[in-house]
C-alpha cells in the first residue's frame, strides 16, 4: 500500500506525461507513447519474469517477452514505463539516470521491492485510465446498479483486472 501523498503525487506525475505528450486517445496508444519519448521495445522468448529495461545512455530499450494479448501488452508497457521515470530517473533525475545501467523487473531481484510495484503500477493506472475518463466510461456502461467492466476494459484495452483497480479508488467498483 502507498501512502496518499506518494499516490498523488504519481497521479500528477502520470497526468503531466499524458499532457506532454498529446495523444489523447483510447485506448492509449502506449507504443507511440514509447516512440515519443524514444524509447525502444525488444520483444524477447524470455519468460515475462525476465523483463529487463536498460539504459542506453541517450534513452532506453525495454526487453520484454512476446505477450499474446494485446491488452496485456498495454498494461505492463505502462507498468514498465513507470519503473522508467520513478525508479530509472528517465528525464526526471539525470544524476540517477547517469548512475543505474538497467532495471531487471523481476520478483528475483533484491532491489525490486513491492514499493516499485506498487508504484508503476500506479503510474499505469493513472496514465491509461484517467480518473475523468474512467469515471465518464463506467457511467455510460452502467446497467442498474452494476457497472459493465468488460465493456469499460474494452474502451481502454486494458484488462478487467486492471481497470476494477483501477475503479475502486473512485469509489466506482
Ligand atoms: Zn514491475
């Protein structure tokens, strides 16, 4: 669980990248938004546990393995995005971006806590599935009293999973 202040915090941080970066669609097209900030996507055979993102100096790769489904494919690019800017300092920190070489996103790694989880998580979440936008989209797939999420993670492209995190600090789910 993250403190209210951090959670805010990525929330404005998750918003100020959205704005910056312009593209107003959805679902969020998470690789332009990659491209944008040149960044790179290897897509790799490796078990997903294996998810490594690396500094290359000027910008950075993500090493990631082919997931089928194209609304996980969003989710995690976004989670991973996340670790870029919170915990690689990716145009946010450049003494910590100078120092870290690569970021292994794996449950095996000592240094990868749930803190970082829970953060790029946050960050995902608050990037793909604006509050605004999520609260007018669950409104409008309301039938009685229940909300449709499969219909609302459509919209997004992301999973149902997701987006029920996503509604629940709205009160929505
Ligand atoms: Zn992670």
């Amino acid at each position: 669980m993250l403190l209210l202040e951090r959670r805010l915090e990525i929330q404005q941080f998750a918003k100020t990248v959205h704005a910056a970066l312009g593209l107003q669609e959805f679902p969020y097209p998470i690789h332009k938004a990659i491209d944008l900030l040149h960044g790179t996507i290897e897509w790799s055979q490796q078990p997903i546990r294996d998810t490594c993102i690396v500094n290359t100096g000027e910008s950075f790769t993500i090493h990631l393995s082919k997931i089928a489904v194209d609304s996980y494919k969003r989710w995690y690019l976004g989670h991973t995005l996340g670790h870029v800017f919170l915990h690689m300092g990716y145009l946010t920190d450049l003494e910590f971006w100078s120092l870290i070489k690569e970021y292994k996103d794996t449950a095996f790694n000592k240094e990868h806590t749930q803190v970082h989880e829970a953060e790029a998580y946050e960050f995902s979440r608050h990037l793909l599935l604006p509050a605004k936008e999520l609260r007018r989209v669950c409104k409008k797939n309301r039938d009685d009293a229940e909300y449709n999420m499969t219909e609302v993670s459509k919209y997004f492209g992301v999973p149902v999973s997701a987006v029920k995190g996503a509604a629940r600090p709205l009160g929505l789910y």
